[in-house]
C-alpha cells in the first residue's frame, strides 16, 4: 500500500481514537458529577437504567480503541492491509469502510458462515 494511503488511515483512525476518548472523558465526569437523590423509586431505576446502558456503550468504545490502536500499530510494522488470514491485501473501499479490519472480505464471509455452523 502507498505510504499516502497508510498515512490518510492513520489520521483517520487517530481521528477516530481522539472522538472516542473525549466522549469517555464527558460520561465519567458526567458521573461523578451527577449527585441527585431520587425520592421516587421509578425516577430512579431509569437513571440506573440510563447508565447502564452508557457504560456498556463505552465498553464497545474502549474495545474498538483497542482495535484502533492496534490498527496504527500495524500500520507501522507495514502489516496494515493484509488479511490476517489469507495473507491477502484487503480491498481498500474496505478498509474506508472498517479501518480496523483484519479480513479481506472473503475470509471475513467465510468466518460468519462458520460461526453459524457452529
């Protein structure tokens, strides 16, 4: 892959990265800050709710900052855009598409039929 092209993913992805931490950083002081006492058992049950469902967000998020991380690290390693599995260069509308991947589309098909098999 050209050194443009490698360069264009990683701004893309530290992009990404940077998004994601900021809106880690506004949940947890969001919070802490959040001291409100509910009388109402209802009121509070949909707050718990409500932060339940924000933490399992940021849980989705801090795993695809740990893809994004790896992504850049293989893009220093020159390992960015090949198939993981086939060892075969991953189309690059691909990658627009889902930077992090590590499938070419074809091993990635082949990997979700397996996991309906099974």
């Amino acid at each position: 892959m050209k050194k443009i092209t490698l360069e264009e993913f990683r701004g893309l992805l530290q992009q990404q990265m940077e998004e994601l931490v900021q809106d880690a950083g506004k949940t947890v002081s969001g919070m802490t800050e959040e001291k409100t006492n509910f009388p109402d058992p209802t009121d509070r049950a949909a707050l718990e709710s409500d932060r339940n469902f924000e933490l399992r967000i940021r849980d989705r998020e801090r795993k695809l900052i740990n893809k994004i991380r790896q992504a850049i690290e293989r893009i220093d390693d020159g390992s960015f855009g090949l198939c993981e599995n086939c060892e075969e260069e991953i189309g690059v509308e691909r990658l627009r598409a889902r930077p992090v991947t590590t499938l070419c589309i074809d091993c990635k098909t082949e990997q979700e039929r397996q996991e309906r098999i099974g």
